[in-house]
C-alpha cells in the first residue's frame, strides 16, 4: 500500500480557523486515500477529512503540520495539502 508523508507549516495569519479548515477538508475528501493530519511534535493524528477533528486541533499561525496519507492516491493528495496550507489556503475558491 502506498504511504505518502510531508510537513509543512502554517503561515496563514488568522490560524487554521473554520473557513480554511473547509477548504481543508474538501480539498482530503477528492481523493481516496485515507488522510491524516497531525501537529507536530506530538499531535495526534487526526482525519483530515472530519472539519470536526481538524477543527479541534485549534491550529495557529506558525504550527508545524504532517500531513501522512495511505492508499491510492497518497501522494498526490499529500502534495495538494501541503500546497494549499502554503499558500495560506489560496486555491483560487471563494467562501
């Protein structure tokens, strides 16, 4: 089985507050593989895809994120991730 893992960090000013947690989590459920997110050092992981559980993580500006995937498509979906905590949750969506 496929695992795919990365790091990132959390720049976006305001946090990982509720609208870049959707983004988030929309972004998870396009692909199959089974995604979990975790703040580092030592988070828990948690199901990137729950806005429930990415939400409870309370995440600031300056966290350290890893982003592990399982399954097909685990590395696209890792580095899509990564890519829009990068850009502070700038996909080009609007809401």
């Amino acid at each position: 089985m496929t695992v795919a893992r990365a790091t990132v960090a959390l720049t976006a000013p305001v946090g990982l507050h509720a609208r870049p947690a959707v983004k988030l989590t929309r972004l998870a459920k396009r692909f199959p593989a089974r995604v979990r997110l975790r703040h580092l050092p030592d988070g828990e992981p948690v199901d990137a895809k729950s806005i429930v559980r990415v939400m409870g993580l309370k995440l600031r500006t300056g966290a350290m994120l890893e982003f592990e995937a399982e399954g097909e498509g685990a590395r696209e979906a890792v580095e899509a991730l990564c890519a829009l905590v990068a850009a502070n949750f700038e996909d080009g969506e609007h809401g």
